[in-house]
C-alpha cells in the first residue's frame, strides 16, 4: 500500500511538475556568442558535463611603433595606444609595464648603458624608468605640452630628445630640459645622428637634415648638399653613422641616401632595395648594415652599395617599428604582429602572448559581457561575435574588478576607480575614490559601492562620488567580498566581517592558517570562503566547515562561482582548468574543451549568469564560454532517489 501510494504521489508531481514546465520556461535571453560558435565548420555539440568554447579573444594588439632591448636582455615594445609591453624570456611571454606612465601612445624607446629607460610619447612628453620599465616617473620639465619622437645621447652623458618643437637637451638625465633649437625652431624632428668629433645631424619632417658642430650657436640645413628634388626626400626618418662613420639617411619616400664626408655631398644607396619608405637603420658588431622598408627588411655588407632581402618567406611586410641588436638580431613590429630575425634564418613571430592580455574579471548585463585585461583594459561583445575594445577615458589598462548596479559599470585599476553609464561608452575617473592599486570591489542591493584597499575598507552611498573610510574592522588590507540580499561580508588577511543594514560590523571568522582571497554566497546554504590553504563554508546557522578538495588533484583554486539557480552546483577555476560539483562539493570533475579534452588552462574567474551561459576568465586563452551546464536533478529524479534510499 505504501509502495502505490509513492507512485500514485509520483505521477501526481509529475503531471505538476509538466504543467510548470510548459508556463514557467526561462526567459529566451541571448548568449553572446553562442550562435556564432555553432555556424563555425568546425563546431561539436556539447558532450556530457561541461564544455567549454573559445570566443576568440579579445585579441590583438595596437601597432608596434618602438622597440628596444634592455641592458639585462630584456626586450620592450611601445605601442601606439596600449602601452609598453616586456619579456624576459626572447618574447615568450609578455607583461605591462606601464606603472606611471601617463601616455600609452608611445613613439620611441631609448636604454642607456647604465640600464635607464627612456620611453617618448606622443602627449605627455618624456618618462624613465631606473628598474627595468617596472616604475615610471615623468622627466618633462622643459618639454611640456610636446611629442618626444627620437633620443640620443652625447659622451658627455647629456641627452638630446627631437620633438615636435625642436630639439632639447638635459645635462641631467632628464630632470631638466632647455631648448636647443637656433635654427630649428618648432620643426618637427624624426631623427637624431652624432659623429665621432660629436658634429649633431637632425632628420626633419619635410625639411631636410640640419647640421650643429660642437661649438655652434645654431643649426644649419644641409639640404644643399643632398639635391633634393621633393618632399619626400625632404622627410628624413633616420639618421645612422656606422662604424667607418658612413652616414645614412632614410627618407619617407625616397629610399636610402649615403654621405662620406658628414654631409657635403650625398649619393643614392639603393642597389636592391623594392620599397623606398624607409622605417629605419641599424648595424651590427660585425658592421652589417640592416634597413627597415616598407615591405620588408634588407641588409648590406658592403655599406649599402647592394641590398639583399631578409625577408626570408615573408612577402609584403609593412616595417611600422624597425631596431637590430650588436648580435644582428632584427626585431620588427609589422601591422599584425612583432617578429625576430637573422641572417639565412626564418623570422619568428614574437607576438603569441602579445596578442591576448591575461583576463583578470568579467561582468554580465544587458546581454553583453565585458572583459577587464592586465594592460589592454575593457573589451565588449560587438555583434555577439566579435570583442571591441572599450577604453575611451581609461588612463590605467590593468583592470583588476569590474562591478555593476543597474545603472553603471565600476571598474578598478591599478591606480584609480573608474564608472561609465550602462549603455555608453565613456569612462569617468572618480576622484575622490583612494588611487592606490585595489584588491577587491563590490555593490551591494542598495547600490552602495565597497572598496578593499591595502590599508582597509571604503564605501560610498552616491554612485562613487564621495567616499568613506570604514575603520571598524581596522587598517589591514582588504581582499574579497560577498553579498547577500542587504549583508555585505568583507575578507582580511585572516579575518572574517559581515554586516547587516541594522547592525555594526562584526567579527565572524578568524583564520591564522591561509590568506582568504575570494568569497561567495549560496543561496540556501551560506558563505563560502576561500584560502589560499582551505575552502571552508558557514552554513545559515553560523556553524563553519571545511571542504575536502583532494578531488582537485593539488590544483590550486583561483576563483569560486555558484549556479544562481541550483546552489549545490558548484565552479572552482584553478591553475590547472576548471572543475565542477553538482552535489556541493562532494565529488569534482572536469570540464571539457571543444574537442572533448580535458581543458587545462589557468582560469582567473568564472562568472555564472540567468542566462545558459557560464564564462571563464583564463590566463593565456582569452574568455571561454560553457554553453551547457551541468544540469540540475529534476523534483522527479529527487523523489525517486528519496523512494530508492527508503527501501
């Protein structure tokens, strides 16, 4: 009797649960992406678990305009709007380094011998780096309000920078700047050549080359001896002394021309040469001479009386940043890419892990996902297949948190909170929010903002506008957040603090073993906390366990995220891929890729949605997406597993 009493009370929520179905299905939201992913000739359906789509990006990089090598053997790239970039490895990987640096269109790089960086850019003028391009500071004082586009130093040790106005010179490194200009007033200078009796060559927009001896009041042109014929000649890149003190002129449109006797007389030096827009000049120690073109890079061997092509298989290279080292090693920054080369070798693209920045955090609404990078800034779905780039007013490109309310988008940077109105596409520097790099950001129901910062907690009430410092939870460092209706609960270092519209903030957890960096809220269950030793959970009562995670297989958790619609459906992003629990954290597997392999790379956060999508922030390969969820057991499958366990 009890037996058909189970079944009879089975078909009954089987005929409600139908009817629920058939009224209550979820709301056909878009998924970005998704459509586009299922057109590609290469698609698979889903497999079983989780599997995960690569979105193609957000890639690419602005274009390369300066290269240079550090005196540790570092290599920098400066591009037009982006920023610097550095390796360490021969371009292996990549990094920001653009702490300080107030511009991020950079137009030349410049190392000194005793490992200083210079680094010119178009609107801020002129910055230095003493540690590697790690910290920047700004020596303008004298160039303000002007573009640096070439330095060069004397044996002296001051330096010259040719601007947009002129040339100046610093007897300081830097500190200072005074004009060097009679003769060269408010000319445009693209290049700046020393001889060995330290005779000063400039290489002018549209004006020829200007010659200043030592122990000359004035620059004087020189255009006389180099019979010009047209503007193009009259636009002079780059200026080179090689070693047996030849000098060489690249022009805008003209090619090569060489001088044996510092400029009285010029000859035409291209014998070879298929493009004459010339991008640059360089030597090596075993004297080579190596020119960047328009399509292409040539050397000579003979001081530039025949040119040889180094293009090895590659045809119709646009040259737009052109630099070779003693070795005869030639980097190149070409329209798609950065690219290394010698003589009788392959050129080797430099680019792979330029092209794509680390993902650091994602945010959902309105149907459209935004990506926050370490040092390219904000991408936003266009056509829900392609990634635009986002950043107009954004200053600093690493963004740490990006958050939302229902009427801005918050992002945290290196240096500084920025907001822009959902819907547009203009950023807003708060400026009474604290500067200093944050760790951790979030907005609770009513739209009060949270800040964690290396020296406590802040918040404001108006959208940013103004901000507090909340000092009962002291002066310690700030790391993550969750939220839970009108509960706001904070992470130290060790330490645990909730607080509820009607109370103070308290003390809830202390933790002296592990660094708490990440917390979430399951509806239904509570807090989850992660360590960088344990994940633990405080339960509705306020009773606190840990979770056993020796199904993760020593990975190490970077990131938690919960399904908005079944709380014992779990994420945990780690070094190593992504892994998923249905029965909370209980068992763990792994999510698949698209070719149904086990997917293995580092994922900085996992954002789920009201929508079917669920999305991934990795370290290398750009924002994944999952498209099929782990599904829920349904209130049938529950009641059978209940009748089955009675039994």
């Amino acid at each position: 009797m009890t037996v058909k009493k189970a079944f009879a009370g089975l078909i009954l929520v089987a005929i409600f649960v139908g009817v629920g179905t058939l009224f209550n299905q979820p709301k056909g939201l878009s998924v970005p992406f998704a459509q586009s992913m299922r057109l590609q000739p290469d698609y698979r359906p889903p497999g079983e678990g989780l599997t995960l789509y690569a979105t193609g990006g957000p890639f690419g990089f602005d274009v390369i305009e300066a290269t240079a090598t550090g005196t540790d053997g570092s290599i920098f790239v400066g591009t037009f709007g982006g920023g610097l970039f550095k390796s360490e490895d021969q371009g292996k990987h990549w990094r920001p380094v653009n702490r300080g640096l107030h511009d991020k269109f950079i137009s030349t790089l410049f190392v000194l011998e005793n490992g200083k960086v210079f680094a010119g850019t178009i609107r801020a003028g002129l910055f230095m780096s003493e540690d590697q391009g790690e910290n920047w500071i700004s020596v303008n004082k004298g160039l303000e309000k002007t573009d640096v586009t070439t330095l060069t130093v004397l044996t002296s040790g001051a330096l010259l920078a040719g601007t947009g106005k002129g040339v100046y010179i610093s007897h300081n490194q830097g500190q200072l700047w005074e004009p060097f200009n009679t003769g060269l007033e408010h000319t445009q200078i693209k290049s700046i050549a020393i001889d060995k009796d330290e005779n000063l060559y400039a290489g002018t927009q549209g004006l020829g080359i200007f010659k200043r001896e030592p122990r000359g009041e004035r620059w004087f042109s020189i255009v006389n001896g180099f019979a010009f014929k047209g503007l193009e000649e009259r636009s002079v890149r780059t200026l080179l002394f090689n070693r047996d003190e030849v000098l060489f002129a690249g022009t805008m449109a003209a090619g090569v021309f060489r001088s044996a006797d510092r400029g009285s007389t010029w000859q035409h030096a291209n014998v070879g040469l298929e493009n004459l827009s010339i991008r640059g000049l360089a030597y090596d120690n075993d004297g080579v001479l190596y020119v960047g073109t328009g399509i292409g890079v040539y050397y000579s061997k003979n001081q530039g009386e025949t040119w040889q092509a180094l293009n090895n298989g590659m045809s119709d290279v646009q040259i737009h940043s052109f630099s070779a080292s003693p070795s005869g090693a030639v980097y190149i920054g070409v329209s798609d890419g950065l690219y290394f080369g010698k003589i009788n070798t392959a050129w080797q693209p430099l680019h792979e892990s330029l092209m794509i920045s680390p993902i650091l955090s994602l945010s959902y609404g309105e149907n459209q996902i935004t990506v926050g990078t370490d040092g390219k800034g904000t991408y936003i779905n266009y056509q829900d297949k392609h990634w635009m780039s986002d950043n107009l007013g954004l200053v600093n490109l690493t963004i740490r948190a990006l958050v939302r309310d229902n009427a801005f988008l918050y992002a945290m940077t290196e240096a500084g909170i920025y907001r822009r109105q959902l819907g547009r596409h203009q950023w807003s520097r708060l400026n009474k929010a604290p500067a200093s790099a944050g760790q951790a950001m979030t907005v609770d129901v009513n739209k009060r903002l949270y800040l964690g910062m290396p020296d406590g907690l802040y918040h404001s009430s108006d959208h940013g506008d103004t901000w507090s410092k909340i000092s009962e939870i002291g002066a310690d460092p700030v790391t993550a957040f969750a939220v839970a209706g009108e509960t706001v609960f904070a992470a130290t270092a060790h330490q645990i603090w909730s607080k509820t519209p009607e109370g103070p903030w308290e003390k809830i957890l202390t933790k002296e073993e592990g660094i708490f960096h990440q917390m979430l809220w399951q509806p239904e269950k509570g807090l989850l906390a992660l360590s960088n030793q344990a994940l633990w959970q405080r339960d509705l009562a306020g009773t606190w366990k840990s979770f056993d995670t020796e199904g993760l297989k020593g990975a190490r958790i970077l990131s938690l995220a919960v399904d908005p619609h079944n709380s014992d459906l779990l994420y945990i992003g780690t070094d190593q891929g992504l892994y998923w629990s249905a029965d909370n954290a209980i068992t763990w597997q792994r999510a698949q890729d698209s070719r149904g392999e086990t997917f293995e790379g580092r994922v900085n956060q996992v954002l789920t949605t009201d929508t079917s999508a669920l999305w991934l922030a990795t370290e290398a390969d750009g924002v994944f997406l999952g498209i099929s969820k782990p599904a829920e057991r349904t209130l049938i499958e529950k009641w059978t597993d209940a009748l089955v366990a009675t039994e």
